[in-house]
C-alpha cells in the first residue's frame, strides 16, 4: 500500500483510528477498537488495529529514512534532538494529559507531570552520543592505531506499557535516536491514544523517522519477527516480557527487556518512622500501585511494627478515590481484569491469616469502574501468593520480622528483582541492605525516584539490559573493532611459518 496525501493528518483525532509516521497520522485500515473509561466506562474515542500492509509500507519507508538518519554528524543529531526537547517544554500538553487520565485512570498531576519529565531525557541522550562515540585501546604492537565505534543497529521496535506510556517510551526512544536508529513505538492499547497524540514532538525531525503502530500482540510479533528491524525495547509482564525475549533471540536481535516486580521494603528498627509511613504511602499507591517498582511487600522489624502500621493507616485512610480529573490521589484500576487479580490475592491472603487494616475491597462510593481501595494487609507470610506474584495494585503486603536479617533474608526470597527501598538512619545498615538486596535498583529513605544518568532496571525475573544512563545509550549500539597500520609492514607472524618453528615427527624441534 501507499501511504497518500489524502489520508494525511497533522494533528491527532481520538475518534478517528489512526497510525503515525513522522510529521502526519494516517487513518488505518484496520478494524476500530472502542477505547473505554476505566473510572467511568464510558467511550472515549477509537484505536485502529494497524494492518500487515501498514507495517511493511511503514518498514519500507523507515528503514530508508534511518538510512539517512546515522550519516547525520553527531552535533546536527544533538541539535535536532535538543529542538525535540524543546517542541515538547513548549507544547501545551494538557489534552494529552486528559487523554491518559481518561484512558487509563492516572491522576492529572501525575499524567501532566509525566509528560513534564521527558524534555530532559532527549537533552541527556543528544549530548552523551555526542561526547562516546568510542574507545581508543592501548595498541598491541608499534605502528598500529586500534580502537572501537559505535554504530546504529538500524530500526528498533518499542513496546511500551499503560502505566508511563510516554515516558517511558522516551527513555528508550530518545536514546535509540541519538544512537542513529529510526524508531517504531507499539503503545500499550489502554493508552494508545495519548501516545498518538504525543507524537506531535517528533514533527520537526526528518520525515518517516518515527512510527507509531497501533494493536495487540499481533503487531507487536510482526514488528519483532521482521527482518528490517533490529533491536527491541519492552516493558510489561514477566510472562510477555519472555515471550518478547525469546522471540527476539530468535531472530538474533538484541532486546532490553524491564519486566516489573515484586519489589520489597524494609522498615528497620532505627527507621524515621514518620517519614518511612509517608513514604511508604506513596511507594504502595502511586498510581494505584500500578508502578512496576511499587513496593509491595514490607519486611517491618518487630519493635517499630505497631507504630510504623499506625502511621502507614493514618495517612493511607486520608487518600481521595475518584476519577483522575477529579481532586482523587487513588484513581480506577486500569481495567476489570487488573482488579480481579488483586481482589483475588487479597482474598488468599485473607484466607490465610492476613488482617485487614483498612480497605480491602470496592470503595462503597465507587460502584462504576475498576476502582480498588487502596488497602494495607498485616500478618502477611511467605506461604500466601500475594508474596509471591507481582500485585500490580493498591495493596501493601506487611511481613513482621524479628530483626533486620530476616528482613534481607526474606526481601531477597523471590524471583523478582527490579527495586527495593529500605528506611533507616543506620548507615551500617543502608550499606548493608545497598550491597546485599538482590535488586537492580536500591532506595534508601526515598523510593521510586530515577535519574537519566544512572541505569534503569532489574535482576532475575525482572529484566534484561539497562534503559537510562550511558549503558541505555549502548543498548541501541554495536559496537566495531578497527585496527589501522599507518606503518605497513609484513608481520613475524604471517604466513609461511619458517622452518625453525615446526616440530618434526620424532619429538626434536628444528635447529
């Protein structure tokens, strides 16, 4: 197929299915998907399906404009990626922030203040690719100059998921551009629509850089099993994230892989009680606890246990439910299934022997929607499978433990390995817990927040490769020996060996 000027758009239509290729949406081929309220199940607008003819047009065009994209010299590059950064600090992002809150349930702050975080990653990336373009190596012999480059893989595949749909698609996107790739971005279909609409950042870069393709798994395994792609970035399940992996390992394509987590906190005897609560609150339910490093799981010292409990249910019993739009901190789960796996690992664990604290079930106020009171559980063991699974919503699990090696012990005790926080005033044990958490991610006293130049992810279960900091940058680079003699000479070594160097058959070496 085409793609002609008449199905053309340069702005973004919710009610119109659509697909992206750098500066115009295309209206899509493919069946309409109705995209629903999560708060209140009402429509919000259409998502297309993007179509196999689509994907390979779009290939086809991208992959040539990536062609142009790595001659471009490392400071042109910068300077187009700082003019992104720029388009996106003026933009006015407020119908993108009202689209992910409608899509997905997040509070306005947050999805207005997600978009607020992604300038600064493409500034990152535009100078670190300016400033690493290799490494020059001690030489191995006189008269030869040898080194490494960095050179693009050529069209990375970017599948992201609902809970920082943007964001977290310009972590990787900015630094696959600054490695000199062209880049193609499968939204999550929960927030298909407020990814489209942020692709009006990229309008100024060279034409047919960026796609967005709309769909479910079927796009995401057409783009993945293509032979003119060649790197991809995912996050979601562990279960997906797998798939995705193996997958790609199929087709000998390197792949960052950020598949969430079970992620533990530790409350120690020697905790700032008040600020562990206040932290914890956040930690548990941000996002209505639909964060991939939310913690989950708290390993809380016997002797701080009753008053850290106290505190974490006084301010968590001060938290508004509602829509995002409204003036709520905890909006809906993002859909009917989500809330059905917690209300069934709340209910194990009641079963066995949890307790209650306050939630525990379908706000009375809230009967339409996927909304889940954000609930603190105590009496929590390694036996019940609340433990065990990621949540992925508004529960804190509380495990009492006698001290804080049981604490490493058990928050260790999984297969998940993304972050972990600890509160403590205890130097010995912040660097304790710093080196022997099993984790990609450390927090001490301050959970959840991140930095572009520190790397960004998990162990075990919880992922491979790094997104953020110079090793995110590497991800969407391979790398190539060079070794120049500017002195040409034939070598010692070359062919034929003189005859001295054979040993004859009866175990006597040549004079």
């Amino acid at each position: 197929m085409s793609l002609s000027g008449s199905d053309a758009a340069r702005s973004f239509a919710a009610d119109r299915p659509s697909f992206f290729l750098n500066p115009f949406w295309h209206t899509g081929a493919g069946p309409a998907v109705p995209v629903i309220d999560p708060a209140t199940l009402e429509p919000v607008g259409s998502r297309g399906e993007t179509t196999a003819d689509e994907i390979e047009t779009v290939l086809t065009r991208l992959n040539a404009a990536q062609t142009a994209w790595k001659t471009v010299d490392a400071k042109s590059r910068a300077r187009l990626l700082h003019k992104v950064a720029s388009t996106i600090e003026a933009a006015d992002l407020r119908d993108c922030a009202v689209l992910m809150t409608r899509e997905m349930g997040k509070p306005y702050p947050e999805a207005i203040g997600e978009l607020a975080n992604c300038a600064p990653v493409f500034r990152y990336f535009a100078e670190m690719a300016r400033d690493d373009a290799g490494k020059i190596a001690g030489t191995t012999q006189t008269g030869s100059f040898q080194y490494a480059r960095y050179e693009p893989l050529g069209v990375s595949v970017h599948i992201m998921p609902f809970n920082f749909p943007v964001l977290l698609m310009c972590w990787t996107v900015a630094a696959s551009l600054a490695a000199g790739n062209g880049c193609i971005i499968k939204p999550a279909p929960a927030t298909t629509l407020s990814t489209l609409e942020f692709m009006k950042v990229f309008a100024d870069l060279p034409a047919d850089l960026v796609a967005c393709l709309p769909g479910g798994a079927p796009v995401a395994e057409a783009l993945i099993a293509s032979e003119r792609t060649h790197a991809v970035a995912f996050t979601g399940s562990v279960a997906a994230g797998r798939a995705v992996a193996a997958a790609a390992a199929g087709r000998m394509k390197p792949a960052i892989i950020e598949a969430g987590g079970s992620d533990p906190m530790i409350v120690t005897a020697n905790a700032p009680l008040d600020v562990a609560a206040a932290g914890a609150v956040t930690a548990a339910f941000h996002l209505s606890g639909q964060v991939c490093t939310s913690a989950e799981r708290f390993y809380v010292v016997d002797a701080v246990h009753d008053a850290f409990v106290e505190r974490f249910a006084a301010i968590t019993k001060r938290l508004r439910v509602g829509h995002g739009l409204e003036r709520s901190e905890i909006g809906p789960l993002v859909s009917e299934a989500a809330r059905a796996k917690v209300i069934r690992l709340v209910d194990d664990a009641r079963a066995k022997g949890a307790t209650v604290v306050t939630g525990g079930g379908i706000p009375a106020d809230r009967p339409v929607g996927w909304f889940y009171a954000p609930t603190i559980l105590t009496g929590c063991t390694h036996e019940m499978a609340i433990m065990r699974e990621e949540v992925f919503g508004p529960v804190a699990a509380i495990c009492r433990v006698k001290d804080f090696e049981e604490a490493l012990r058990l928050a260790n005790d999984t297969p998940f390995g993304l972050g972990a926080s600890i509160f403590t005033t205890s130097l010995e044990e912040a660097m304790e817990a710093s080196e022997r958490l099993e984790s990609g991610m450390v927090w001490v006293n301050n959970p959840l927040i991140d930095n572009d130049a520190l790397p960004f992810g998990g162990w075990k279960a919880s992922g491979l490769g790094r997104e953020l900091s110079r090793l995110g940058l590497d991800a969407f680079r391979r790398a190539k020996m060079v070794i120049i003699d500017h002195k040409p000479a034939v070598q010692d070594w070359w062919y034929p060996y003189p005859d001295e160097w054979f040993y004859d058959i009866g175990g006597r070496t040549h004079a």
